[in-house]
C-alpha cells in the first residue's frame, strides 16, 4: 500500500521587512515544499509534507516558529487535496 503523506498549510506573519529574509530560512527545511510571499493579514503562506501527522506539529513548534523574525502562525492540516 503506498504511504500517504501528511500536509499542512501555514500562515506566517513576519516582522515588517523580513519576509523575503525569512522565506529563505524556510526553503532550508526539508519538509517544507512551498513557500509564497503573500499580501494581506499574514505575510506568508507555507505548504509542509511529511510522513507522519506529528511530525507537523514538531516541524511548527521547534523549526518554524524558532525562526527569528516570525511573530505568529497558524497551521491548517490538509484533510483533502485536489490538484488541478
């Protein structure tokens, strides 16, 4: 049976000024498979794959939000994907 992955999208809201700074660091984090810098109340948006459900929440907790210049997140498991 083949593995299924675990996703999440995160919203990321940055210090003013740093997101470009910040989308580097993330793009270093293996699990982390898209990166978008994005207008509006969060500054980034962030897709994150993993094989297993609470590796989501370790990746967050002790990877992404230790990232200096990252005020606040809010993680969305993936419960369905459709890609067109």
């Amino acid at each position: 049976m083949p593995e299924t992955k675990k996703s999440a999208i995160i919203l990321i809201q940055t210090e003013i000024g740093s997101e470009s700074k910040v989308v580097e660091e993330l793009m270093k984090i293996p699990e982390v498979k898209e990166a978008y810098v994005v207008y509006g109340t969060y500054d980034l948006v962030v897709k994150v794959e993993t094989d297993a459900l609470e590796k989501i929440r370790e990746i967050v907790t002790n990877k992404i939000r230790k990232l200096p210049d990252i005020r606040t997140t809010v993680t969305m498991i993936v419960v369905e994907e459709r890609i067109k």
